[in-house]
C-alpha cells in the first residue's frame, strides 16, 4: 500500500495560489497586513483587499500534546456534563458511558426539545441536572420522570444550559449543541475552570480569538471531538517543540468528487444529498460535497494547533479510513486510521491521556489486508472554491471565520430549500465576506461575535441568486 502525497510547493502550484488553476486567488501581502481576494468575472478579474488580522489567539495545541505533571487523575469514574445530550454527539458519548460506567459518570445533561429522549436519559444516567431549552417544555418533561425515584434538578432554558456547563462536579463538558449557540455555555465551561471535549465548530471558527486567550487564562484543555482533528491531536502527542512542519487533512470528496466540473451548474439537491461512503444530516453532507466542511476545518486546525495557513493542506481519501496527519520537521508523515466511527474521537477528548480499551463486538477493528488500498488525490480548486474563500477568511482572522461559516450555513440552506442553485452557494459566501470586509473586527468581543453571525445570516438572505448576485435592497 503506497501514501503517495504531493510536496507543499507542489500543492500550492495547483492551489490557489495560482489563477490559471481557480476562479479564485488569494495573495497575502504581509508587510501591509492585507490579502486581496481576485475573482475572474468575465474574463476580468476584480481585486478587492481585506485587512488580515493583526494579532493571532494562542494556539489550543502548539503542535505539540503533552500531559502536565501533577494532572488529575480519577481513581472511579471521571465527572462529565453533556451539553446537547440528545443530538448526535450527545447521544454517542452516552453510549460510550453506558459501556464504561466505570470510566465515566454523568453529572448534569442539557437537551433541546426532544423531552421523550431526555426522559430516558434521567433514567438511565441519574445525572444531578438537566436542562432543556424550550422552557414551554417543562411540564411535560416534569410529568415524563414523574414515575421514577430520582429526580433532578432541573433548569430550563439558556440559563439552565449554562448551568449544566459549569456544573461543579464536572471534570469535562462535551459541547454537542450546534452553531453559536454553544458558545455561551462554552465560555461559561470555561470560566469555570472544565475542560472541553469539543464538537461545537462554532466555537473555534467564530469564537477562537475570543475563546482561545480565555482558555489559556483558566488553564482549561481543549480536545477535539471530531474525527479529523482528534487525528491530529493523536498524531502530535510526544511531539518535541517546533516538531510539527506541515497538518494533511483528509476529505472524502462529497457526492460530486468524480463529477466533471462543467456539470456542477446542473446539479440539484437531491444530487448533492447522494454521499458516497454514509447518510448524514443534509447540511453536513452539502457541506461536504462543496468541501465547505474542510475549508472550516482548515480554520478550526490552525486554532487548534497553531499551524500557518501556508502548513495546512487537503487531501481526497475517498475511503476515509485516515482520518488525517501530520507531517513532522524531519518529513516524516504520521497519520492516525480508523473506521468511521465518531464515538472514537469522543472517546478520547474524555479519556485523554490515557486509552480505553474497547470490545471487538462493538467497536470493529480494523483490518487492512481486508481493506486492501488507500488511495489520494489533490482536490479541483475550480471544482471547490469553497477552500480559496475558507483560507482567505482564515487569513483575515477575526470575524471574517464566523461570517464566512454563518453564510454557507445560510446558504446551504436557501440551497437545500431550492432558493439558489448549487454554485450560487459559493457565490453568496463570496459576497458576504466581501461585505464584511470594511467592518472586520480582529480581537472581537463574544457580544460582537455573535452580531456578526447574526448579521451574516441575514445579509447572505438578502443576495439575490444568479443575476449577478447583487444584494437585495433593504
């Protein structure tokens, strides 16, 4: 089996940093501290310059994962708040705790609107707290425990799920709650002095320069949750200071990666919705086949772990059995595998620094001779512009992540609703980061954070598809 990966100057010739290759093209000046964002139209191509960010955040990881001396370990079970219980990630740390009950407790759980689920979370974990968000909910869910002995304290609301995040008995809180509304909590996680088992995107994209200075203030760790950056941590954990050289994401490609590109204007939902390897949620698998998905993680592992943007590429792995890797001073690549299977990495933002041993029953191993090859590709820039716009926006630092993640999200959706074609998605983006541009904040407060992606969703609504893609007149 052969691991065949292009050089970084290789890449960059084919990236976009070269116009031949991408509708977009993305120059950094740093002596000015600007990047100007060149968008071939017509034949022409328009300039339009946006201030970088003058002062990065510390990195979570500076590419390097070493346990301190003197940390706590648990003699039983370790204390864990789930913030988002009923959700995908929630539900898969719970049943990660039911096979170990030995290694992890639940404490405090904070859920949504689904009161049956919950119900039956409270009977099976005994947690101290609980919350949930629609407070109109309450008595239902009061009447849905009415029949069991143990009875939580129960809090609803924003406040209640803040509370389950501060719990005071939780070691570590999973943020399984999605956009920026897991930002709050997180913070007040934070505050509070636990450690993150991250799934919460929004907090790195929108949040970092905020979240990451208040996370080194407190001490607090924060451990990557999804596959690929859980890869990464892995890959890193020893590493010497000034070790790592370059970070290799993965990417399965979506549901168009071996569509030509000239017929990406006809394609519909129902098509981009067709994953290749698994059934996900419809945004996620949009996001994927425009690669959007990896453009924000591209951000989210410079956060993480301190890289350059010049050190961060990405790959297609159609089999999506290397989840990502690293590649080290000496060039030496070191990749973590796997089957896909996200109760892995949750387990180890939970387990961290040690290892849980896992059963073959549930959790399958992995078997190369049955697999056979592994194979690469570099990804089209034309086919996905959405890295040229998600390295751009990394570049400009600040706001300008949260925006660009809150307009694909609004544009995924007015796509998934039928509102704009496919490659309006990219377009829309474009625009509302380019608007964005001359009210870039780069040390934002958590307040204007969450302004700019309000005001980014709105401002993505108001693009008026195809024709130009003008902004609506308000």
């Amino acid at each position: 089996m052969a691991l065949n990966l292009l050089s970084p100057t290789e890449i960059k010739s084919l990236s976009f940093l070269d116009s031949s290759k991408s509708n977009y093209n993305v120059n950094l000046f740093k002596p000015q501290g600007v990047f100007a964002l060149k968008r071939k139209e017509n034949g022409f191509t328009l300039s339009k310059r946006v201030h970088c960010s003058a002062q990065q955040p510390p990195p979570a990881w500076p590419g390097r994962a070493v346990s301190e001396p003197g940390r706590k370990i648990w003699d039983g079970p370790k204390p864990i708040s789930i913030v988002g219980s009923t959700g995908s990630i929630g539900t898969q740390t719970l049943d990660i705790v039911a096979e170990n009950p030995d290694k992890f407790k639940v404490v405090a759980l904070a859920a949504g609107s689904n009161v049956t689920l919950l119900a039956d979370q409270i009977r099976s974990f005994k947690p101290q707290l609980v919350s949930i968000r629609d407070e109109s909910l309450i008595d239902e869910l009061k009447e849905a425990i009415a029949d069991i002995d143990y009875k939580p304290e129960i809090i609803p609301g924003e406040q209640g799920i803040i509370e389950v995040a501060r719990h005071p008995d939780a070691a570590t809180v999973v943020t399984g709650i999605v956009g920026c509304a897991g930002l709050k909590p997180t913070v007040a996680a934070i505050e509070a002095g636990k450690d993150i088992a991250l799934a919460n995107k929004e907090t790195l994209i929108a949040g970092g320069p905020f979240v990451l200075p208040l996370a080194h203030k407190h001490k607090v760790k924060i451990l990557p949750a999804d596959s690929e950056h859980s890869a990464i941590f892995q890959c890193i954990q020893g590493l010497p200071e000034g070790a790592l050289r370059r970070v290799i994401l993965t990417a399965s490609g979506g549901a168009f990666r071996d569509l030509p590109v000239e017929k990406l204007k006809e394609v519909k939902v129902a098509d981009a919705l067709k994953h290749p390897n698994w059934n996900m949620g419809k945004k996620i698998t949009v996001d994927s086949a425009t690669l959007f998905n990896k453009g924000l993680e591209v951000i989210e592992a410079h956060y993480l772990f301190g890289a350059e943007y010049d050190d961060i590429d990405i790959v297609i792995h159609p089999q999506s059995i290397i989840h990502s890797m690293i590649e080290t001073q000496d060039s030496s690549i070191l990749a973590q595998l796997g089957w896909p299977d996200m109760r892995l990495p949750i387990l180890y933002t939970l387990s961290w620094p040690d290892r849980v041993y896992c059963s073959e029953i549930t959790w399958p191993r992995l078997d190369l001779c049955k697999l056979g090859s592994l194979s690469f590709k570099i990804p089209d820039n034309v086919k996905y512009p959405s890295m040229d716009l998600a390295y751009a926006a990394g570049r400009a630092g600040g706001t300008m992540t949260g925006v660009l993640s809150a307009a694909n999200e609004k544009a995924v959706e007015l796509f998934i609703d039928e509102k704009i074609s496919y490659l309006d998605i990219f377009k829309v983006v474009e625009l509302t980061c380019d608007k964005h541009g001359a009210e870039l904040v780069t040390l934002p407060s958590l307040e204007e954070i969450v302004h700019y992606d309000l005001w980014a969703r709105d401002y993505a609504s108001s693009v008026q598809p195809s024709a130009g893609l003008s902004p609506a007149l308000v």
